[in-house]
C-alpha cells in the first residue's frame, strides 16, 4: 500500500510533470518564474488548491455525477468547484494570515483559471479503479503540486542565468524562454520508466 | 427526449453553484476583514510607485503609518504638494510645505572631458563594467551605461554624451537611480536655484586632473573666496552647504576646473 503510493507521488513528480511532460499550467510557467521568490510562492500556493481541489471534486464526481450519470458535466462541475475554492481559501488567507495574503497577491486568484489544477482533478477521474481510491488521488494531487514546484524553481533558476547571457538579439525575451523551457522538458523525458522500474 | 435527465442536470450544476455561493457569501461575512477607511482614502491620494522612497514597504505602509500618526507628512517625495495637500484633507491637520528634492548626477566627465583606459564590450550595465574594473580612466565618475536610466520610472534620466543627466523637472525624487548607481554619485538637492558641485573625485589634484579635465582638484579656492562659508573643501572635493549659499556665483567664478555649477530650475 505504502509502495504504491509513493510510486504515485514520484510519478507524479517526475515521469508524469503536469508542466513538462504533460505541457499543462505553461501559463504561470512562463510567466512567474522569472525570479525563484516568486516561483516558490505560487507553486505553494498552486500545490495547496490542487490537494483541496481534489479532495473536493473527486466525491463529487463518484458520490453526486456517476450516480446520476452526468460525467459528461465533469468539466464545469470542476472548474465551478475549484472557482469557488479559490476565492474560499483566499477570504480564509485574508483573515488569518494576512502575510501570506500579500505575498502570494495576483497569483491565488490566477490559480482560478490554471489549467495544472483542473488538469489534475480530471485525469485522476481517468486513472480511478479499485486499486487507485481517494487516498491515491489525494497523493497524486500532492505530487503534482510538488512537481509543478521542481518544474518552476529550476527553471526560474534557468531563467535567473539567462538573464546575464550574451543572447543574439532576435532571440532575446521570450525566445530564448521557451527554447530552454524544451530544453528542461527534454531532460525530464529521460526519468520515464524510471520510477516504473524502481517501485513497480 | 428523456426531459427528467435535462432536469436533473440543471438541478445538480445548479444546486453545486448553490451550495459554494452560499458558503461564500457566508464566508465573506464571517471573515470580513474590518478595513480602515482613513487608509484607503490615504493610499488612493498617494501615487501608487511602491518606490520605498518614504522609508515604509510601499504606499499601502506609509498610508497605515499616517493613518496611526506615525508618520510625517511630505515623505512621498514622488506625489508632491498636491499629494501631501489632498492627505492632510483626509486626515484633518495643515498642510506644511514641501521640499521638493530631485537627485543628482556628481559628475561632468563626458566624452570631451575624460579619456577611457579601456575598451569594455560586456554587458551593457554599469555595475558589470566596474565589476570587470571599469573602463573609464575616473575612478569615482560616470560610467554612462544608464543602470540609472534603466530603473527610472518616470524617464527623466538619459545619458548625455557619456555621462547620466537627469530632467529636474521630471524627477520625482524616488530614488530608485541613487539606490541603483553602483559608483554612489546621484544624490538628492533641493529643487531650487543654487549652487552644486558637480564632481565626486576625491583624489589628489594632480592625479584627478589627469584624469578629468573637469575634475575637482581640490585647491580651495572656492572655500577661500565664499563669504557665507558655505563651501568646505573634504577630501579633496568641493561641497556646497545650499542652507548657508546666497547664490552669489563667485565659487563659480574662481573655479579653475568648471566643475561648480549652477543648479537651474
């Protein structure tokens, strides 16, 4: 039990990257890693409402649309849900810890429309089976969350290099980001199979 | 066409949609965040940079601190008179009169007055070429690669023929060119007609001449000629005292460098 569920959480950040093997959340991806600080503070932030997000959507899912069979709603259900979570989590950020509040600032309500967080409450639905339950899905959920943190703090790390790089001048700005956004999916190409392999 | 699967569709999505508004809206008023509003009145009358140059973490700081007393009015160098007028509205009290300070380039090494010792081909940005040891033969001076016109955010700083000038009537006086100038040579003066020096060399004469040829040298002749006694001589570099200056131009006149100036508003 426990075996496999580390598998999941390693999967999840490595062999199956939401950003890097899956190209979900390129959006904040490219947009806030120019500096790790802020990197970090949105991957906690994106790594929180995926875990809540999941372990929300996924009885709603199996307990309200299966029953009823409405999966074909599982797309709006989601992203109505996970709206609303979003705004939840920041009125409770707001009151209680208003540091945090100010520091994650424009990124909490971009998490609204980050496509890594439906993307996770959607293909966990797909992988769900009697072997792969609510707690495996919490896992993956979290691991995801962490993998979006290894994707976006090694890349801002990337990107922190770039900047004093002698860059010709067509590919300057945002060319020059995304060849080495390849570049760092490529490498992680090469952990597929390998947790497989280990745990499996 | 089965119309009870319809229903129950609309029935779910919109039960969901319900359900999270009214968690919310509960939310909401259970965590309401009590606001002041001395605060935010205070935060929309100031300009909004978040340039640090009042002393607290961004206008929403300084805005808390005035709204506690804690604060002086006419730290917000960028938002000016109207700026302190529109806050002492708000909070009641007189207006006191602004200095306006406006920064400063101290230097006039340009292309005509001073020599390069080496030819620098990095990075455009002066804190690099000093780090590779600097290409012009002044060591206190200019380096003209606009690190200071790179954080400007009012587009007052351009570099003038190798040397950094800044607009006294754009400058806000946020101080984001003095924080970012990696040889210290932008300093605030007072925005009004008076007398500046407009060199930061503090080596020997002859060495300084050698290098500049607008260079203070230190000779004292403008100490010695001043009547107020608004001139000191430290270090081998001229500095004007603008408190005790009269404006009477005969520093100026006796400089053999051209390095005193006036300061035109």
């Amino acid at each position: 039990m426990i075996k496999a569920l580390v598998a999941v959480f390693l999967a999840a950040i490595l062999t199956e990257n939401y950003v890097l093997s899956k190209f979900l959340g390129i959006c904040p991806f490219l947009g806030v890693s120019k500096k790790v600080n802020t990197a970090l503070g949105m991957s906690a932030a994106v790594t929180f409402v995926m875990v809540l997000a999941t372990a929300v959507t996924y009885p709603i899912y199996m307990y309200l649309l299966v029953p009823a069979s409405l999966e074909y709603l599982e797309t709006i259900v989601f992203i109505l849900v996970i709206a609303g979570l979003v705004q939840l989590v920041e009125i409770v950020l707001k009151k209680y810890i208003p540091s945090l509040y100010n520091s994650l600032g424009i990124y909490l309500p971009l998490i609204t429309t980050n496509c890594a967080v439906l993307g996770v409450t959607m293909l966990v639905i797909e992988k769900s089976s009697p072997q792969f339950g609510y707690l495996h899905a919490l896992v993956n959920a979290l691991g995801a969350g962490i993998g979006f943190l290894v994707a976006m703090v090694m890349f801002a790390g990337v990107r922190q290099r770039l900047e004093t790089c002698d860059i010709p001048k067509s590919l300057k700005g945002l060319p020059i980001t995304l060849v080495a956004a390849s570049l760092v999916s490529l490498s992680f190409l090469g952990f597929s199979g390998l947790v497989d392999n280990m745990l499996g | 066409m089965d119309y009870t699967m319809i229903f129950i569709a609309v029935c779910i999505v919109a039960g969901i949609g319900l359900v999270i508004g009214l968690i919310l809206s509960i939310a909401s008023i259970l965590m309401a965040v009590p606001k002041d509003e001395k605060v935010e009145a205070i935060t929309e009358a100031l300009p909004g940079a978040n340039c640090g140059a009042c002393g607290y973490s961004g206008c929403e700081g300084y805005a808390k601190a005035l709204a506690k007393g804690e604060a002086k009015l006419g730290a917000c160098s960028p938002g000016g008179e109207g700026c302190v007028k529109a806050i002492a509205e708000i909070l009641g009290v007189e207006a006191s009169a602004v200095d306006r300070k406006v920064a400063l380039v101290h230097c006039m090494g340009s292309c005509d007055n001073t020599d390069s010792k080496a030819q620098y081909q990095g990075i455009k940005s002066c804190a690099a070429a000093i780090a590779a040891g600097g290409s012009g033969s002044c060591g206190f001076g200019c380096v003209g690669l606009g690190d200071c016109a790179e954080v400007c955010p009012y587009g007052a700083v351009s570099i003038c023929n190798g040397v950094a000038r800044i607009d006294a009537d754009l400058c806000k006086g946020c101080s984001m060119c003095v924080n970012a100038c990696p040889r210290h040579i932008i300093s605030f003066v007072s925005y009004k007609e008076q007398t500046v020096v407009r060199c930061s060399n503090s080596d020997k004469g002859a060495q300084a001449r050698k290098v500049c040829k607008s260079a203070c040298i230190g000779c004292k002749k403008c100490e010695k000629v001043c009547a107020s006694g608004a001139v000191t001589v430290n270090n081998f570099k001229a500095v004007v005292d603008a408190e005790k200056c009269t404006g009477c131009n005969l520093c100026i006149e006796s400089c053999p460098q051209g390095c005193i100036t006036e300061f035109k508003v």
